[in-house]
C-alpha cells in the first residue's frame, strides 16, 4: 500500500506541474488585466510596484504577473529568488508593510497554495504520507543543512523552536533557556524522573534537562544529522541517552515518568495522531505529564502551506480541534500556553543572526534568501493569526476512552 501511495503521489506532483505551467500558458496573453489587478491588491497594502519607496516592489520581467499568478505564492518565491523577474526594494520593509495590514492580508490567503489547490490538497491531505519510510526522508530532507548552518542564527544549545519572551528575554539565548526552564516547570521534575524527549533535535533540551534538574532524558529523532550532533552534544552525560528511532518503533510501556515534544506534531501528520497519542499513554507511568509545544492553523486553512514544504517537507500543520478531539481520549489538558507572540519576537532574532553571520558559511545565496523569505512569512502568518504557536499540558488519564 505505501508503493502505490508514493506512486500517486509522484503522478499528482506531475499533474500538479503540468496544471501550472499549462495555466501560466494561459494567463500569459491576460499580462496587462493581471498587472492592473495586482496593483489595485497591492495598493491596498500601500505597496507599489516599480515606486521609489523601501516597501515597493520592481518588475524585472512582465512574465512575473502570469507566473504568479498560476503558481500562487510559490511563483512568487521563485521569481524572485530563482529567476529574478522581481525584487523587493528593501525585504525588511515589505514584510513590515505586509505585518502593519495583517488583517487585510488574511483575505488573500488564497495565494497560498494557489490555483492548483485541489490537486495540492490531494496531494498533501488526503493520504497518509508520513509513513516510516518516507518520515525518515522527510526528516533528513528538512535538517540536512550543516551545524555550521544553524550555528549562526540558533542559540547555543542548538534549539530550533519557538522561544519565550514574557518573563523580560533580551536575547535569543535567554528566551530559550526561559522555554527549557518554563516547560521544566510544567513538567515538574523530580530528581531521578525519566524523561522521554521526543523530537530532541540537537539535543539541547535533554543536556539542560539533565544537568540542570538531574532527570535521566531519552532522546529521539528521525534525523541522522540531529542525531549525530545530539550525541555528540550529550556526549558527556550518562544521564542523556539519544536514540535514532522513529516514535512509532518505541516499545518502553510505562518507563516514562515524563515524555516532552517540542515541535513534533506538524511531523507526525493528523492520519498519525491516534496512534501518537495512544503511545504517549503507553510510554507514560499512571499519572505522567506530557508537554508538547507546536504550532496550528485557524479552522478553514489548509493543514499543509506549500511554501513550507520546501523547509519541512511533509510537513502537516494541525488544527486545534484536531489535536483535541484525539488527545481528550488519553489524556486531559492541564495547560494551555499561546506562544504566537513569541513566535513574532523570534523571526528577527533569527533573520538578525542569518544576516550577520551569513558570511562565515559557504553556502549558495540562494538558500540565505529562501530563508529569508521564510522567517519574514513565517512572522507575517503569525500576526494574521492565520498561523500560531502554543505550548500544551497533557496528564494521563486512568483508562483511556
């Protein structure tokens, strides 16, 4: 079943290819009826196309409306960054623009993922395609970039999540060990408890757990390059033990005094959510707390952004409602933390570090600029709201319904 799967999802791709490029055929005799249409939208941004202002936008080449225009907010991307028919006048400015009219912005979200958005939906929604075999390449396709890459815009324990602000964070570096010390507290830790990271990246998480509040942490992740890192991070502490594993392969039924997701769940996919929450319950000791920190989408958004999947491929945004009608069978929510702010405060503490240490790694230009765009997004999708981040608190029940 999962070869004729990954079959049909190689033909939608095609299909999805030929639907674009065939619309783009289309629309490109309709030029000047798109170029009007977009500056009527973008005036309402106060944004300009071919102005004088830092927030305007310049046409290199006409051929920009039709593409856009057939390839959603994608096309835009490429464009811009892999074909050069635009450029912002400053970036900064632009997405600035785009943040001050957030609540314009989220009525053309049908940008994303574009015209084709049936097709995409068949594609990223309707099967499960975070399988074991293709999470395994999903994981490995998303952190696949070096250390050194991450090391000029992450803090010093490497934690690639949204950090916390609201207890006075000036720094990167204190807004994260202000999350460890926050979901530290939610967990309450005992010393000697055994924690299960789930997820543990790096492994920044399970070193300052263990040395901060002597618990014995299990580390997990799907991802060769985080689990050498995380190993050699942790290298030193008996109390840290980091697995390759995927979460479904874990067979340890009430060894778990804690279990701690950060930024798992829009891995796991909706398909896998029964299934996750019934082997947090396994994993966990009568009464264990679990804390998982991720992101969602407002109800009526599409649970997979297609733009993202060039950062995360398979990724799968989940609702609200989606986490909540199935963890309420195993567990009953103690806590519920929004992070959306936070997660605003963290893009220009990473677009700062990209930008100011870019010069120190060897790397094509290209992926600084799509990361760019993808911090500077990432920040206008969560002043919309339309994207947000929270952090919750589980306890498991007795009997599981």
């Amino acid at each position: 079943m999962d070869f004729l799967i990954t079959v049909f999802l190689h033909l939608i791709d095609i299909l999805i290819n030929i639907c674009e490029f065939g619309l783009y055929l289309v629309f490109i005799p309709f030029t000047p009826i798109i170029r009007s249409i977009a500056k009527k939208i973008l005036a309402k941004f106060n944004i300009r196309i071919n102005g004088d202002e830092k927030c305007d936008i310049t046409i290199i080449n006409w051929r920009a409306y039709a593409y856009i225009a057939s390839h959603g907010f994608v096309g835009a991307t490429d464009t811009w960054i892999k074909f050069g028919w635009w450029r912002p006048n400053n970036f900064d400015n632009l997405t600035h623009q785009l943040y001050k009219n957030a609540g314009l912005l989220r009525k053309f979200r049908f940008l994303e993922p574009g015209p084709c958005a049936l097709l995409y939906h068949l594609r990223w929604n309707v099967f499960n395609i975070q399988s074991k075999k293709r999470s395994k390449t999903f994981c490995n396709s998303a952190y696949n970039l070096g250390k050194d890459f991450f090391a000029i815009f992450l803090d010093s324990s490497f934690l690639y999540s949204v950090p916390y602000y609201a207890r006075g964070a000036k720094t990167l570096e204190e807004a994260q060990i202000h999350k460890i010390e926050l979901t530290a507290e939610k967990l309450q830790l005992t010393p000697g408890m055994r924690v299960l990271d789930l997820g543990c990246g790096f492994g920044g998480m399970s070193r300052f757990l263990a040395e901060k509040y002597d618990v014995n942490v299990v580390g997990i992740t799907n991802s060769s390059e985080m689990a050498a890192h995380a190993k050699e991070m942790c290298g030193q502490l008996k109390s840290v033990e980091i697995q390759e594993v995927d979460w479904r392969d874990l067979n340890e039924p009430g060894k778990f005094d804690r279990i701690i997701g950060i930024e798992i769940m829009f891995h796991i996919g909706r398909h896998n959510l029964d299934e996750f929450f019934r082997k947090l319950h396994n994993c966990l000791k009568p009464g264990g707390i679990c804390v998982l920190q991720d992101f969602s989408v407002r109800p009526g958004q599409p649970r997979s952004m297609r733009f993202l999947q060039n950062f995360f491929p398979g990724h799968c945004v989940l609702r609200l409602d989606d986490i909540f009608s199935v963890s309420e069978k195993y567990f009953s929510l103690e806590g519920y933390l929004d992070l959306t702010d936070d997660m605003e405060k963290y893009v220009p503490d990473m677009l700062q570090g990209l930008r100011k240490n870019w010069s120190t790694v060897k790397y094509d230009d290209t992926i600084f600029k799509m990361h760019e765009i993808f911090y500077g997004m990432t920040g206008c999708l969560g002043a919309t709201r339309i994207f947000s981040a929270q952090q919750m608190v589980f306890k498991k029940l007795k009997d599981p319904f």
